[in-house]
C-alpha cells in the first residue's frame, strides 16, 4: 500500500485491521465478540476515526473484561513497508517498562532479597549525588514512586552491559530540587537507578534479570529490551508528520536507560502481563512469582502528588474516578506512545499501542470513552488531577477556567532545574506567562482552573507546548509556591 493510499483512508477496513481474540481466563467461555457487543463496535470505531484524524499508522489495542480478553491490529507497521498490524506486533513500550522494573524488585522484596523501605546505599555502598544527605537518606521506594528529590530526564550513552552502572556514577554531581518523598516528579533517572539494584541484587544485566525474574515464568513471548531481538519481529516502525506528510523515523533503537523505558512488547503480551496483574491464572505461567498481596502493594497509595488529588504507588499511577481506582502507567518515545490501564475492582484492563508521535491524542480520546462506555467512570467537573502518568494529558476536558483568575505575582519567578534548565513566569498583560525550557522565548499563558493547578494556552501554531498540558504549583511546609511541574516535571523556584 502507498503512502498517499494509505493517508486517504478513514475506514478501518481500508487500514488493513486484523483481530483475534485471546483465550479466555478461567471462568470465563470463549471470548467478547464484537459482532455482539455494541461497547467495542463504539470503541474500534472511535479508533478508526482517531487513527485518520491524528494520521496514525497503527494501533495494537487489547481489552480484558469478565475474566475474557479481546485482542486487535488495526493499520500499518511501517508506511515504507506495509505489513498489517496484529496482535502480536512488537512495539516499545517506554516507560510502561517502569511497572516491570517495579515487578521485578517486588519479586526480590518477597523473596527477602531486597527491602523498599532500605536505602540504596545498601545495595550500591558508592551511590552519591551532590547532596551527601540525600546520597545516605535515598530509599528504594523513593526511586518507584518519582520522589528521590533530583532531576529525573537524564539520558544515558550505551555501554553494553555497563550502561546503568555508569549512568549511577555519572549522577555524582546531581543537584537537590527536594528531599526525597517530598515532591512528586516523573523521574527517569531515578529508575534508572532502581535497575541498576536489581542488576547487582540478581547479579546479571538488567536484560538478563527482567527476563529471569519476569518475562520468562510469565510466558511473555513478545516482550524484549534487546532492539537486535525485537526487531527480528513483525515491529511497528516509529513515525510523525514533517512538512505535511508523515514519515517514518530514523535510526530506532530502544532506550539504553532499560530500566526507564527500554522494553518492547506486543499489545498480546502486555495484555497478558496485565492479566497478572489482575491475579488471572495463565497457561504456561508461574503466576506465584509476585503474591495477590504484594501486586495489590505495588497499587497501593505510597504518596499523594502534590497539588493534585492522584497519587502514586509503587510503579503504578494512581487515580480515582468516581471512588474507583485505576492503576496506570504510559509510555513516550519520538515516534511511539503507549497506554496500559488496570482497573482492578472491575477486573478489568486495556491497553493501547500507537506508532506516531501524536498517538497520545488518540489515547486520550479511547482511555476516555473506554471507561466511559465499558464502566461508566470519568473524571468529575474540575477533579484536582494532573501529569504526568507517562504520556501527555489535556486538562481542558474536564476543567474550566476559574472566573477570576489568580494575581500572577503568586507564581512570578525564576525556577530551576539543573542540568536540564530553567523556565520562568511572567505577567504579560495581567496573565500569568511561561517561558523557558523548551516552551520558547514566545512562552504560552497560563489558564488557572483551580488553586495552584493551570493549563498552557499557546498561540495559534505553536508547537509546544500543546493547549491543556498540565502546570501546577507545588507548595512547601510553609504555604510558599517552592516547585512549578510542567507536564510532570518540577523545577525550585529562586
């Protein structure tokens, strides 16, 4: 199929969609036919319309309800060689890799060989940033809840077997923004760290010990963190739109940083580690390698993110619609994004897999509708919610803007976060006015929809950042605005 062939299409028959479903769990006969629930004809179709709106290639989407799962491809893998999209397509998913990092080490809590609440000097005695403090007072619990207090977007060289070993010694001389547990921050490099523990804990690479002590008793046939194994696989090419058509990005490799985002999976696989997570009997699997009470642990609220009403477990994000809690993580590369939700009262998951940089729209707009129509949950009118569960998010629909709007002087200042950079706020017209670190010299106001909680509003044409993305203001012990997070990440205010 040609590229100009395929952007044409706006039906999901033309885009090549395949399905089959997946066996069904124990309780459960045969699978959810889509011929016979309206819910899912609702949802493919949403899927179909969002994949030609926001020119998406591909999708691998999966759905677990009742104790049945259904699995679907819809699309292309790659624009410059079509091949269907299938279940068992491989796709990276990111920072979804955070929860198996989680899963990993909570196998080696249960096994005695690893503590949470230790900390990491207990496992790396020469683990040190700037702040001998923080180098003595950093838990391990801090690394799988985003709170150890230091920059969290540090990318990593490939070293082959020592990549996460030098990237722990270069964060020698990082900073402090917070103490640890004191303010949430999406916080890659604090992963990173955490795979290095399970390396020396299970003595072998963090490739080696993710297949040991998850992949392998799991049967997750289609899970990778070696790119020269995935993509021996049918594999779902990254892409995005440049100059009005949309292409295919090159050079791809996984992340080196495994622990943060570097795994692959198809949307089959991940359906299975989610059906794990849901405590569902697997054929072929050795489910036992995490007990009912160490997942429902990994679930469990360990800290509120500041500002907002969500909260963070242990490799799981957390939030509550309607009294209902969802576990769920995302996933963002250049041209891939990733969605995986539980919802564990409902014995109930899906998982979304997108091959474009704008697939997060798309997300955006299932996740919604699915928990809507599968289980009559949504975010209330102006929820104190906020980013960043691994992939973008709009504020916009869900929360309006405060008829008065706060003084910018409030939030007015310079704020930090070294080595990365700095943003500043400004007043510009009686509106408050962010600039700096990536948002560019034009900046892009500041819609206040709650206390301390904004959205951007950039102008017409403005890349980044986008309308909706998430800003909130974090305050100390005292009430004094210290931290501003853009889209999940903190900066200290001066």
């Amino acid at each position: 199929m040609k590229r100009r062939d395929f952007l044409g299409l706006a039906g999901g028959a033309a885009l090549g969609m395949s399905s089959r479903p997946a066996a069904a769990a124990p309780g459960g006969e045969g699978s959810l036919d889509i011929q016979e629930d309206p819910r899912l004809v609702h949802v493919h179709r949403l899927i179909e319309a969002r994949m030609a709106e926001y020119r998406v290639p591909g999708v691998g989407f999966g759905l677990v309800t009742g104790g049945r799962a259904w699995l679907r491809g819809f699309g292309l893998t790659n624009l410059d060689n079509p091949q269907p999209v299938e279940p068992d397509t491989v796709f990276p998913i990111a920072s979804i890799s955070k929860t198996v990092i989680a899963t990993a080490l909570m196998r080696l809590v249960e096994e005695g060989r690893a503590d949470l609440e230790a900390p990491v000097r207990e496992y790396l005695p020469g683990f040190r940033v700037a702040d001998e403090e923080m180098s003595r007072e950093v838990r391990i619990w801090h690394l799988l809840t985003h709170t150890p207090g230091w920059e969290g977007q540090l990318g990593t060289a490939d070293r082959g077997p020592r990549t996460l070993e030098n990237f722990v010694e270069g964060l020698a001389d990082l900073p402090r923004l917070a103490a640890p547990g004191e303010v949430w921050s999406y916080n890659n490099a604090g992963f990173g760290v955490a795979g290095r523990v399970i390396e020396v804990v299970q003595d072998a690479s963090i490739d080696d010990a993710l297949s040991s002590l998850v992949f392998d008793p799991l049967g997750l046939t289609h899970a990778f963190t070696r790119t020269g194994t995935a993509m021996t696989y049918r594999f779902a090419a990254p892409h995005r739109d440049r100059d009005g058509r949309t292409e295919v990005i090159r050079p791809f490799s996984l992340p080196a940083n495994v622990a943060a985002g570097g795994a692959a999976m198809s949307v089959e696989t991940l359906v299975r580690y989610a059906r794990f997570h849901l405590g569902h009997e697997l054929p072929g699997a050795d489910t036992s390698i995490v007990s009912a009470s160490g997942r429902e642990a990994m679930r469990t609220a360990r800290i509120v993110k500041n500002a907002t009403t969500d909260e963070m477990g242990h490799g799981w994000h957390l939030r509550r619609l309607g009294g209902v809690l969802t576990a769920a993580h995302g996933g963002t590369l250049g041209g891939h994004c990733l969605h995986v939700q539980l919802v564990p009262e409902r014995d109930f998951a899906f998982a979304i897999l997108t091959n474009h940089s704008e697939g997060w729209r798309l997300i955006h707009d299932v996740e919604q509708s699915i928990l809507d129509v599968f289980l009559d949950l949504r975010l209330a009118p102006g929820q104190r919610t906020g980013g960043n569960r691994g992939g973008n998010e709009m504020m916009t629909t869900h929360a309006e803007p405060l008829a008065r709007q706060p003084d910018p002087a409030l939030y007015a200042g310079t704020y930090r976060r070294p080595p990365v950079g700095e943003s500043e706020v400004l007043e510009s017209d009686g509106r408050a006015v962010l600039r700096g670190s990536g948002v560019g010299e034009a900046g892009a106001p500041l819609v206040f929809w709650s206390e301390d909680l904004a959205w951007t509003d950039p102008p017409e044409g403005q890349e980044y950042p986008y309308r909706g993305m998430p800003v909130e203001f974090v305050r100390d012990g005292g009430g004094a605005v210290r931290w501003m997070r853009v889209n999940g990440r903190i900066a200290r205010r001066d």
